[in-house]
C-alpha cells in the first residue's frame, strides 16, 4: 500500500506540473496573440493614413519621380513609427522578421531564385522586342540616368528604402497576420492579405497599375519570406529585382 501510495503520489504530481506547463503555454500563447491582433489593428490604421497622404501629395506632385521620393520619404516615417510600435508592444522581434537565424540559407535561397527571375524578365522583354511590332527599336538594357532628372537619384533611394518594404510588408504584416491566422493554411492567407493591403499603397502611381505589379512579385517574396523569416535574404532579392526591372531593363516603359 505505501508503494502503491507512493507511485499514485508521483503521477498525480507528474500530471498537475504538465497539466501547469500547459497552462501556461497555452496563456502566453494567448497573451501573444492578442498583443499581434492589438498591434496589426494599429498598423491598419497608419497603413490608412498613409495611403490618404500619399493620395493628396501625389495630386500637388508635378510629375511621377517626384512623387516617388516624396512616398520614400513617407514610408521612412512610416517605418519609423512601427519600429516605435514594436518596442512598446513587447512581442518578440523573430515574429517581424528582425532576427538573424538562418540569414545564410536565406541569403543563399534568395540569391538562386533572384537570378532566376531576373534571367526570366530579360528573356521576357527580349521576345517582346523580337516578336511584336510595337516593342521593335526598344532597348532591351535601358540604363541610362540621364533620361529623366531624378533618375539616378530614385536608383539609390529605391536601394535604401526596398528594405524598409519588406519589413512593412512581410516583418510587419505577414509576421503579424502569420500569428492572427491559425489552422492549416495560414501562412497562405498571409502572405495573400499582406501583399493586398501593401499593394493597395502603390496605387498612385501608374494609375493604379503598379498595384497589380507589385502584388505579382510580392507573392514570391511572402513566399521567400515564410521559408526562414528573416528579412536578410528577401531584402536582398527585392533590390536587385527592382534595380533590374524598373531601372536596367526599364520594363515601365513597355505599358
């Protein structure tokens, strides 16, 4: 009976401390949760507020370019104030992307897939210019600053701020809705919302069409993203696929 006593003691106290440890997870998983849900209804909001100042700046802008560095100069204070948000909300930062884990598998990863596209974009526009009448006499690499006046200085502030982006658009918004979803696809769902709601922020210019652009090339990188979330390796792949689509082959010029 002691024996006996004694082993039912034990697996009574094994089962509280699991059942405890549980608990617990199960209230910090809780707690997480809901400072995700409070922080991307807060980012809602800015998103909104972006997009109205955006609007109204891009209607007293005298051209396109100008616009374009002004957004940049927006979404900088954007970044900022998320960054500020972060810091407050407590949340681990692994979840928006600002770690370091597995940065050289991601890099790696990036790098293959970018070269791949990037070949893709070129053999693309070389078969639009061989092939259709419209396209014939386009240059099929158009670097050239000169063409526009702020053209060489987009080139670099699109190099500074395409980082900024993925912290928005995949650390902020895949990472906060990758927490906000649960069940078998929502990694998915994700990156489709995410990559809508930072689309939604290009629609000044081209009227509306580089929205729809963005959202395209957005997918892969939701995609590069969830595979190691780390922004180190889709960072990367965003600048040089934005360098060589918008500046080297100038493929705007084609719409």
């Amino acid at each position: 009976m002691r024996n006996l006593l004694t082993y039912v003691a034990e697996k009574v106290k094994l089962t509280s401390i699991n059942e405890v440890n549980a608990l617990k997870m199960e209230l910090h998983n809780s707690i997480q949760t809901s400072k995700a849900n409070l922080f991307f209804s807060y980012v809602i909001a800015i998103l909104c507020v972006y997009n109205l100042a955006i609007h109204t700046i891009t209607r007293l802008s005298l051209d396109g370019n100008r616009a374009s560095i002004i957004s940049a100069g927006i979404i900088v204070l954007f970044a900022l104030a998320l960054t500020v948000m972060i810091r407050h909300s407590k949340l681990p930062k692994r979840i928006f992307g600002l770690t370091r884990q597995n940065w050289r598998k991601a890099t790696g990863e990036a790098l293959v897939w970018t070269a791949a596209i990037i070949a893709t974009m070129i053999c693309v526009k070389w078969v639009l210019i061989t092939s259709i009448h419209r396209y014939n006499g386009f240059p099929l690499f158009d670097f050239t600053f000169t063409q526009e006046r702020y053209m060489g200085l987009n080139f670099i502030l699109y190099g500074l701020h395409s980082p900024i982006q993925e912290f928005i658009a995949r650390g902020v918004l895949q990472g906060s809705l990758s927490h906000f979803f649960k069940g078998r696809y929502a990694t998915t769902r994700a990156i489709l919302i995410s990559n809508a709601l930072f689309s939604a922020t290009h629609v000044h210019l081209l009227g509306g069409l580089l929205g729809v652009i963005v959202f395209v090339p957005g997918i892969f990188w939701g995609w590069l993203y969830s595979r190691n979330e780390t922004l180190i390796g889709v960072s990367i792949s965003h600048v040089l696929i934005g360098w060589t689509g918008l500046f080297i082959l100038n493929l705007e010029s084609l719409f």
